[in-house]
C-alpha cells in the first residue's frame, strides 16, 4: 500500500514509525512532515491546510490510505474533500471533528446525552461573561470555544484572575478566532487521565491510559503548553474506572455522535479527570494526543494498518486490539522560552545515540535540514520515549535518552512521571 499522513509533528512521526512496521505498508509519504519522519517517509512540500494539493497528490501518486494526523484540517474538512475524491482516509468528517473544533458543541452534546462533565455556561458577550463570573464560585476554568493548540484554557483562582482571562480569551482576542466564543467551566479537582480510542462510527476500542503535562515548569508551574510529556499507562486509572467510563462516557458519546447524525470515524481522545463524583470528561479531541501518541503507540501490538482500515469499514468490532505489559514514559525536549518565544536552528546532537539502543525512540515534533544536519525548528523540538517493565523503569530510561541528546536551549521538565511515585 501507498500511504500518506497529513502533519508534522511529533504525533506524525509515531505515526510513520508505526505504519513503517507494518508489512502492509509499501511506501509511505508524509506533507509537509519534518527531519525525523524522513527516516520513514517522503516528506512533501504541501501545507496541511491545502486540501486541494494534498488531493490531488493523492491522486497523481495512487495512495490507497491518508492518515490525517492534525486537528486543523479535520475540523477544516480534509476528510470531506479526500472522500468527494474517491479517495480513502482516515479520521472524521467536519460535522464529526466539531467534537473538538468546538468547546461549546461538545458541551452542549454532554449534557443532552447525559455524560458526565463539569457545570459550564457559554458566552459570545464578554460583558455577560463578566457579569455571570461575579457571582460564580472560584476557582472557574475559562475555555476558547476553537482550537487553540492546546492552550486556550485559563484556570481562574480569583474574580480578578477571570476577569483577566475574559480580556484574554474574548476582548484581546490572544487565542485568535477560538475566543470569539468561551466556554466558563467549574473547576474540578482529581487526577487527570487521557484515553484515546478507535471509532468506526458505532464502535469503540479504547487504547491503553495516558497522562499528560501541560504545564511548561516543574510542579505544574508556567503557562499551558502543547505538552511537556506523558507517561503511559496511568496507575490511577483503575479497573473500576475502565469500567465506568466505558458504560457512561465512551460508547454513549460514539451513540450520541450518531443520533446527531454526525457519525465519528477515527479517533477520539477523552481526556477525563478523575474526581471524587467518579470520572468526568474535561475534553474530548478528534486526533492522536501529542505526545500521548508518543508513549501508546510503542505499547501497542496490533498492525496499525488493519485498526485503520477497520474504523474505516465500520468493522473494528473484529479487531482484538491489544497492548504491551509494560510502560512508556516521553520527555519532551523544547526550546527555552517556549511557549512565548524561543530561537531556532540549533543542531541536534545525539539523535544516533537514541537509535542504537532498543526500547528507546525519539520522535520529531519540530526539527529540520539545513546544510545537511538536523536543526532545531519548533518551540517543541523532539519527544524523547523509553520503555520499561513498569513506570518507574521507563521513566528512568527516558531521563537517561534526555543526556544523549543535546542542541543549545535545551529545555525540558525534570519531573514528568513524578506522580507514579504517589500511585
């Protein structure tokens, strides 16, 4: 099979380096991609965005499968446009990638089909924004109603701090056209997990847990980031959990997508927070988490191609879908002053290092060529993953990959995994 993977980032990267394990995959081409899924693919020069050259690309060169890696597109309608052509893909439609494109939709469906959230109000007035959070109880989570790479949300402590935050999100417009609606949340205190799964439209087949790290310094401090690692899976994620989830929030969104005529193939990405109530969802994605790709990807057995092609065919119910006994951790490598401001082109070195020890994986979230070296190129610049028996191994593995690896503004959090440690 031919295949494409539409993004550039480090998700893409586990992706290409996934479909590159199956046999079924013959050759791979990745648009626009970066240095680290060359190993893999063959980057092309066509933006995520140019739904009209990626088609016909897909076209000219006889691909039988498009993967669509980011969000962007999907809730922009790439799916739509590959399937007017002809043409397999996977991920879902526009109608269905609003369950991420849109805070206030996926909200609205929550409390209509009954799935556990938290209290919320939505406002397209700042003024009435205001006026609502003066007698609101603090702390309060404001939320850009579009996407926002990850960081359209404020968690308020205090009146002042909201009111901050509508002037963020809704008068300075700083998350762009996401703020033009916000979504006011009540805070809810737990563990946070992420779970992503397969969906053919009516079935779902959820992945091993995940969690997360948002913030940009140790002990959760600094601004929201698009994550400074994860680990996998997560030890407060319990059986019972599993099971709660599974009968109240996950086959119940996959039925509610349908009755609203928006049938969701792809993935979803619950990311859910654990409280006292039991689990409730925070928010969903229509994608591969990044980095949660980075930790659940190396832990899972199935050909990659036969899940895609199933949620594609409405048949995933046939796919036994199956996950190592053990543990992965992933430290993102950034560029100081990210998420603000940072500088670029630095040579990586090391990257060899990573490759000639099994277990250990380094994917690309935001590297380039220039004069034949692999430079720095993104404010996170590669995601460093290890495996190991448990949690505790594979997160000393991957501290052990971040000393191989240099480049000038190295920066990455020391504590990623550290609440294994309370589990």
């Amino acid at each position: 099979m031919k295949i494409l993977i539409v993004g550039s980032g480090g998700r893409e990267h586990a992706i290409a380096w996934k479909l590159s394990q199956s046999p079924k995959a013959d050759k791979i081409y990745c648009a626009p991609g970066n240095a680290g899924i060359a190993e893999y693919a063959e980057c092309v020069d066509i933006g995520a965005m140019e739904f009209d050259r990626l088609v016909a690309f897909a076209k000219e060169k006889g691909i039988d499968l498009t993967v669509i890696g980011m969000d962007d597109p999907l809730v922009g309608g790439v799916v739509d446009a590959f399937e007017a052509a002809g043409l397999r893909v996977f991920g879902p439609r526009k109608n269905a990638a609003v369950l991420e494109g849109s805070k206030a939709f996926s909200k609205d469906l929550m409390k209509k089909y009954h799935i556990p959230t938290a209290a919320y109000e939505t406002f397209d007035d700042s003024q009435k924004a205001l006026a609502y959070l003066e007698t609101a109880k603090m702390p309060v989570v404001l939320k850009a109603d579009g996407l926002a790479l990850g960081k359209g949300v404020l968690i308020c402590n205090t009146l002042e701090e909201a009111r901050e935050g509508v002037k963020t999100i809704m008068e300075e417009k700083k998350f762009g056209a996401a703020g033009s609606r916000m979504v006011v949340e009540e805070f809810m205190t737990g563990r946070e997990v992420s779970v992503l799964s397969y969906v053919d439209g009516k079935t779902i087949k959820p992945m091993t847990s995940a969690q997360d790290h948002k913030r940009a310094g140790d002990g959760d401090t600094g601004l929201n980031t698009g994550g400074m690692g994860t680990f996998s899976p997560s030890p407060f994620y319990t059986e019972e959990a599993d099971a709660f989830c599974k009968k109240y929030i996950f086959q119940p969104t996959v039925d509610a997508m349908a009755a609203e005529g928006r049938p969701f193939k792809g993935i979803i990405f619950f990311g859910l927070m654990l409280t006292e109530d039991g689990p409730k969802v925070l928010e969903y994605n229509a994608r591969f988490g990044d980095p949660e790709a980075q930790v659940v990807l190396p832990r899972m057995k199935n050909d990659i191609v036969d899940v895609f092609e199933a949620c594609i065919d409405g048949t995933l119910d046939q796919i036994d879908l199956q996950f190592e006994d053990n543990a992965c951790v992933c430290v993102v490598l950034a560029s100081e002053g990210y998420p603000v401001s940072y500088k670029k082109g630095f040579p990586i070195k090391g990257l060899d290092t990573v490759k000639e020890h099994e277990g250990y994986y380094c994917f690309h979230a935001g590297s380039a060529f220039k004069d034949g070296r692999i430079v720095t190129n993104g404010g996170r610049v590669l995601g460093l993953s290890a495996l190991g028996s448990d949690l505790v191994e594979a997160r000393a593995n991957a501290y052990k990959a971040v000393e191989w690896v240099d480049f000038e503004n190295k920066y990455y959090r020391h504590d990623i995994g550290k609440a294994i440690d309370e589990a």
